[in-house]
C-alpha cells in the first residue's frame, strides 16, 4: 500500500510541477521535478555519520548518552543549521516537502546498509495531535516515515503512539519543561511484544522526546527501538 501511494505522490509531482515549478526547500532554486534538493544544498547538507555517537544521535563531542536515553541506537543526515534547518522550517509551514521526502530516502539507504536495521519490523512515526496535524495538513515525521518504507520496505505503523493536545513546540520550553512535555505522547495498546521498531523524527534536540516515544513503545513490549531523524541540533545551536 505504501509503495502504490508512493508511486501515486511521484506521478502527482509530476502533474504538479507543470502548474506550479518544483523548488529546493533549502534555497528556493528551480528544481526538475523529480528531485528534491539542489545540488549544491544537498552537498551542504549530509553529513559524516561517522560524526555521530551511535548511541544518543549527537556529535561524538556532544554526547548526551549520560541522559539514560531509552532508544538504543540513533541517526541523522543532516545538523539542524543553515540550509537544513531552512528546509525543515518550510516543511514545518507546510510549504514544501521537499526536505522530508529527501531525508527519508537518505535514512532509508541507512537502514538498507545496516542488517540490524533492516531487519526491524516497522517504521513509527513520532504523531502530532489531531489539530496541529490537520492545520498543517501533514505530519513531517510521517512523510519521513513513508520514504524510508518506500525505500527500505519496511512498514509504516501509526497505531502504536498517539498525541494528546496539551503539547507544547519543544524549542519554546526550558529543558525541565521539555521532559513533563512528553508526557503527552500515549500507547494506543498494541501488542509489539518481540518488534524491532525504527521509530522517525524530524529534528533531535534534548533526546527527550524520542526517549519517551521510545520508552511507550518498549513498554508494548517492543524489543529495540532504533531513532532515524532528518536533521540533530548542535548544542551551539540549543543554546
């Protein structure tokens, strides 16, 4: 099913981009409307895995391991800064997908490298709650969610979490705060005892939403939870 929807979206690109020109989320140049970045923004904007803690999904530097992160393993493409942070913040104005379907792909290649990764059950996608999803017409963490199945094959399942409305934009909040935040997010009583699960973000901050994400999932009985985000903050830019 997410394969034919897939298919569907690219012959929909394609329709579209006659009406209205496909452009980089991250630039704003003229893209052919197959591709999802420009050259020169796509250069800028992947990263060094080999950078990253393995663990926590930070700089090797900034390691917030110490934090008792309940997700067992952690990646990202891209540094939340300049011309990724810029095709984020489109997606997050509904603008352009651009960037999300971008990072999916890139997560899903990831996955398809790695066999304990490729070996995971399904794909959850970190949920908004129902009204900020329906005024911003998407759930970015589920059109990352969605490449990364149509890469990898892996499912998507968006039975397993779910959102109170109450929740706050984490960037807005002290990291006190950040934490009685995500007690927001919900089980929605599904049986994942023994799964393997990739649980997908757009951005990865204090760590403290995917570990209780990934904590809910775990207490359903899931027996690892690994974290694919699009973009992870340097501390320079927390600060």
């Amino acid at each position: 099913m997410v394969t034919l929807m897939n298919k569907l979206q690219k012959i929909g690109r394609f329709c579209f981009d006659i009406v209205y020109p496909n452009r980089c989320p991250c630039c704003n140049e003229f893209l052919v409307w197959n591709e999802y970045l420009c050259d020169k923004c796509r250069k800028k904007v992947l990263i060094d895995i080999s950078e990253l803690c393995r663990k926590c999904g930070k700089h090797k530097k900034e390691c917030i391991c110490a934090s008792l992160l309940k997700y067992d393993e952690a990646v990202a493409i891209a540094y939340y800064e300049d011309e990724a942070r810029n095709g984020l913040l489109v997606m997050k104005d509904s603008r352009n997908k651009n960037f999300g379907i971008f990072a999916g792909e890139r997560l899903g290649q990831y996955v398809k490298q790695n066999s304990s990764w490729q070996s995971c059950d399904g794909i959850v996608p970190v949920p908004m709650d129902r009204r900020s999803k329906f005024l911003r017409g998407y759930n970015q963490a589920e059109v990352i969610a969605s490449e990364m199945s149509f890469v990898t094959g892996i499912p998507v399942m968006n039975n397993c979490l779910i959102k109170t409305h109450g929740y706050r934009v984490q960037h807005t909040l002290n990291a006190e705060d950040r934490k009685k935040n995500t007690e927001s997010f919900l089980p929605m009583g599904l049986d994942l005892e023994g799964m393997r699960i990739i649980l997908c973000d757009d951005i990865l901050t204090t760590g403290n939403t995917l570990s209780r994400c990934a904590e809910i999932l775990k207490m359903c009985g899931a027996k690892t939870v690994y974290a694919a985000v699009a973009a992870t903050v340097r501390r320079k830019r927390e600060e």
